[in-house]
C-alpha cells in the first residue's frame, strides 16, 4: 500500500494541523516519513543570482532545517529524515513524491468564506490535481489540533459503479484493518439527471427512482459481501437520493473523525477535473479529511 509519507510544512500554525495524521499514519503503518519545506525562488531573481539574495536563500535554508529538526523530534516509531528545496512549493512537492507511486502525500488544509473560499491555485489543491501520488488533504478548522495523534474512526467510501472508483477499495481495507475503523459504502443517485437522459419519453417517476434505489442497493450488498470476505468486519453501506457531493460532505459530518477516501477520476479524463466535479466539490466544501487516490 503506501511506502512512504511525504508531509510538507511551510512553518505556518496550519501546515502543522496535518501532523497527528501523519503521526499516526507513520507510527500504525510502519512507513518512514519525510518533512519537506520549500524555499519558494522567483524565477527572476534566481537567474540574475543576486549575492544579497542568495545570501537570504541559504539563510532561510538553515531556518527550516532547523525547524524539521525540531518537528522532527514530536515523532515517535517511525524513521524520519527531512529535507529542505528551493523552487516553486507544489512541483517540489510533486516532484519528490513523484519517484515512489507509493508515497503518500498529506497536508493540511482549510476552506475560507465568501468568494474566496477554496479559490483555484492553493498549493495543496495543486498538488491534488497534478501529483500521480495518492494525496491527504487534512481538513484544518478552528479546533484542530497540531499536537498528538489523529483518531480515524469511520472511512466514507463513495461509489459510482466505476471500476476507476472501486479502484480505492484496497487501500480502504488496509486503512480500516490498520485503525479499526468502520467502514461506509455509499451510492448516490440523482433522479433529475436520469430524467434529462430521457427525451420525448415520459417515465413513471415512482418507477425510475425505486429502479435507482434497487440497483444502488444491490450493487452495494454486493461490495460489502466482497470486503467482508476480505476480512472486513464492521462495514455498511448507505444509498442516497440527491446531488452526489452534498451528500457526500453531510455523511462525512455526521460522524466524528471521518476520513473520505475516493478516487479524482470522475467521469472521462478530460472531464476529471472540471470545476464542479464531485471530488473537487467535495475537496473544497467537506469539514471531514479526504484521500484521494489515482490509480
């Protein structure tokens, strides 16, 4: 499953929420974990190499070692190493990552209000679209804690009868086996949308949406014998009317230290990360963490 941990940190009091995940992921699951900051370089002055400049590069370079060093330290069962780069933070990141399909990236997090919530070009949210590794967004809020380790109660699994999401399911019984936590398959179907699909035929409603809800619960009893019979005990599946994310996102509240696991692919390759994509939707607005996973 994963080999390695990759968490950047930036110094900042929210990079540092995504810590007890990894802590916790590098203690349970026996993987050496690598802290990673960036010395962001404009490209400019770089070229010019500027004594002045270079001079207050290798300057913040000591810092953050410095600073691993220390962060290093609140570590325990786990082999640690960190390393300073100088670049442009997200392809540093990716770049690292990038050797190893089984490096698992985790960072931290948060919405913001109004228009600026979740605007395109955050790090962490670059790093989700563009990086082939899996990614942990850690959802930061105002009681997140940096200190400890992070409980992982429950695993929210969305499903969409696609083999690209179903892709998830190995790693979700490795997380599940390795924190004893529950497991939740879910299928949502949106009648509105089935109802477009139809042109000058008319279709009993009452008739579609029992067809939906049937075929939804059969597909999932379906997966949830299979992860039983792969040693799976505490799994249940949830089938939901309604827009696919927003359920998503009500799910991962309603239980306490939720992790949604799911795949970036939705629909065609073109299409995966077009704004308004379930994953995407439910990077930006879900209060729970979520780990996506390209396979």
């Amino acid at each position: 499953m994963f080999t390695r941990l990759l968490v950047p940190l930036d110094g900042s009091a929210i990079a540092e929420k995504a810590l007890p995940h990894a802590r916790a992921l590098g203690r349970i699951l026996e993987i050496p974990i690598t802290l990673l900051t960036v010395i962001e370089t404009a490209d400019d002055f770089s070229k010019k190499g500027s004594a002045a400049l270079d001079t207050l590069i290798e300057g913040g370079v000591g810092k953050s070692e410095q600073y691993l060093e220390k962060i290093s330290q609140t570590f325990s069962g786990a082999a640690i190493k960190y390393r300073v780069e100088k670049g442009r933070a997200e392809e540093a990141i990716i770049v690292n990552a990038a050797g190893d399909n089984g490096t698992l990236i985790a960072m931290a997090t948060h919405g913001r209000s109004g228009l600026d919530r979740w605007l395109l070009g955050s790090i962490t949210e670059k790093v989700v679209r563009d990086a082939n590794n899996p990614v942990l967004a850690v959802r930061v809020t105002a009681d997140t804690s940096s200190e400890g380790e992070a409980a992982m109660g429950s695993i929210l699994v969305p499903l969409d009868g696609s083999t690209l999401a179903e892709s998830v399911l190995p790693y979700v019984i490795e997380l599940a086996k390795a924190f004893d936590a529950k497991v939740t398959l879910l299928r949502s179907y949106h009648l509105k949308e089935m109802i477009f699909s139809f042109e000058k035929y008319h279709p009993d409603l009452d008739q579609v949406r029992g067809a939906l809800k049937w075929e939804a619960m059969s597909y999932l009893n379906e997966k949830v014998a299979e992860l039983k019979s792969r040693g799976l005990v505490e799994i249940c599946s949830s089938v939901s009317e309604g827009d696919a994310a927003q359920t998503i996102i009500e799910m991962g509240k309603a239980t306490a230290n939720t992790l949604i696991v799911m795949s970036p692919h939705s629909g065609s390759v073109l299409k995966r990360w077009v704004l308004g994509s379930v994953t995407e939707k439910v990077l930006r607005y879900s209060n729970s963490s979520v780990l996506t996973i390209r396979t």
